[in-house]
C-alpha cells in the first residue's frame, strides 16, 4: 500500500493559481459520496495560496505558497471530531466523511494550518482529499499536481525510494510549512522564502554597472560567494531572520567595499559605487 505525500517547490511557483482553480473545478458543485460533498460556489478554498510582498522598492519580490490539507500522520483534526467523522485512510490521505461530519464545527479551529473551510449551506467542514476519488479510479495524481504547468507539485509514494517524491525529498532541501506544530505533515515544501541580501554595484569613475563583480557574503558561520550580472546586481537568497551580514563587493582595480546587513527585513543595500 502506498502512502501518498507531496512536494511543493517554490522555487518554480509563478503564482498562477491553475491549482485552485483546477480544484474548485474538480469540486465545485459536485458530490463524490463517501469521499467529499460538493464545495460551496463561495469560499471552498481547499488550496490556498498565501501572497507574500518581499523587499522594498526597487528590489521587490512576490512569493508564492500553495497551502493544501497537509494530511497530517498526527492530525488535529482527527482528534477533534466525533464518531470517527475524520479519519486516516491506509495510504494516508485524511478524509472527512461528508456524513458523519454533519454540525461537527470544532473541526474546523481543530487544525493550526486552517485548511479547512465550513460549508454553510451544508453545515459541513470540508477540505482537500488529495483527489481519492480519482487515485482510487487509477489516477497517478490528484488534479492540482496534473494542472501545474512549472511542475513545482510532485505528488507520489513516500515509501517508493524510487519515486518522484522520495528523490526529491532526498535531495535534502525541503522542510514543512510548521515545524513547531510536529504533527508529521505528509506536504513538505522547497525553497520557503525566508529572508535576502541584495544590492547594485556600479563604478564611480564611469557611472557604469560592475559586471562580473565578485560579492561575498559573511556571517552566521558561513561564507558565501556570488556574481554581479550585466546590471551590476546580486542577490543572496534563503537568509535566516534577524542574522547579522557582512558584504565586500571587489573588482578589478577597484577598492572593495563592505556593507554591514542584518536581516530583520529583507535588505536592499542601494547602488553601492565602486572608487579606482
């Protein structure tokens, strides 16, 4: 028997939103008994994406998060209905019996990610599935991760090695949403935005950009190193909050120069001018 997760890497997430609107889709106005009723034509959001204004003008940045049920091994959820109205099926996916959940409100403030939404016409909580209807017809994927068009949803076995999934979450570079809620989330993600150091280097003597500039990057007992590119920016991204940074910029025939950055915010170090 499988047990089923996913993946979700921002670090290809446009914000396109083909994923909410695949599953209101799938969703909306239709009753898969034993499995979901239909979702409301308002509200409904069983995936929703959380905008994220980043940096200060001009450096600005929009990140994207796809929040789904996380279907979790110790759901809250779970825990919170009565007469078994929420339940773990073999593969893992978290149901909520359309039936038995009828008036079971406390459901809904049951869960710390709030994924679930409560119907009003139906006085019923209802959320995302995972699309079991369809895994159990033989589908691979549910309808979210079909629609991605970047591929930043992967969806498969987590006890498959040779999974999609499983090789990705080998990789070592995901991490859920919440780690300090410990309820063994089955939706890990890739490149949560955290914090960055940015800036604009140029050459005071030709009011030109620094291309090819070497920047390095120090603090937090790492090092590391980047590029300018033909508009004389950089970018260190992935920063751990309220850590304090050194920047030197160093170019050929140029005087280096450091900036302190403490990422409190993220930062924008300007237009720094290199001096002959």
């Amino acid at each position: 028997m499988a047990r089923y997760g996913m993946a979700i890497d921002l670090t290809i997430c446009n914000g396109c939103y083909n994923c909410f609107l695949t599953c209101r889709d799938e969703f909306c106005g239709n009753d898969y008994p034993g499995y979901s009723a239909a979702q409301p034509p308002e509200g409904g959001f069983w995936m929703k994406i959380k905008e994220r204004e980043r940096g200060s003008y001009p450096k600005v940045k929009m990140a994207f998060t796809p929040i789904p049920c996380m279907h979790c091994e110790d759901a809250a959820c779970i825990k919170a209905a009565e007469n078994g109205a929420v339940y773990r099926r073999p593969d893992g996916i978290v149901i909520i019996d359309p039936v038995k959940a009828w008036g079971q409100k406390q459901i809904v403030s049951s869960c710390p990610y709030r994924t679930i939404e409560w119907n009003d016409k139906l006085n019923l909580p209802q959320k995302c599935t995972l699309c079991a209807h369809l895994l159990d017809q033989g589908w691979k994927e549910p309808r979210c991760v079909e629609a991605c068009p970047t591929g930043a949803l992967i969806f498969g076995d987590l006890d498959d090695a040779e999974s999609q999934i499983s090789k990705f979450i080998a990789g070592g570079n995901t991490e859920v949403l919440h780690p300090e809620y410990g309820l063994g989330e089955k939706v890990v993600y890739a490149g949560l935005p955290k914090k960055f150091v940015a800036g604009t280097a140029a050459y005071a003597d030709t009011d030109e950009c620094a291309e090819d500039a070497t920047v390095t990057l120090t603090g937090n007992g790492e090092t590391r190193m980047a590029k300018t590119n033909n508009f004389g920016d950089f970018e260190f991204e992935g920063l751990p909050d309220n850590t304090d940074y050194m920047v030197k910029i160093e170019a050929h025939e140029y005087k280096p120069q450091e900036l302190p950055a403490t990422t409190r915010i993220d930062v924008y170090l300007g237009v720094i001018m290199l001096e002959k």
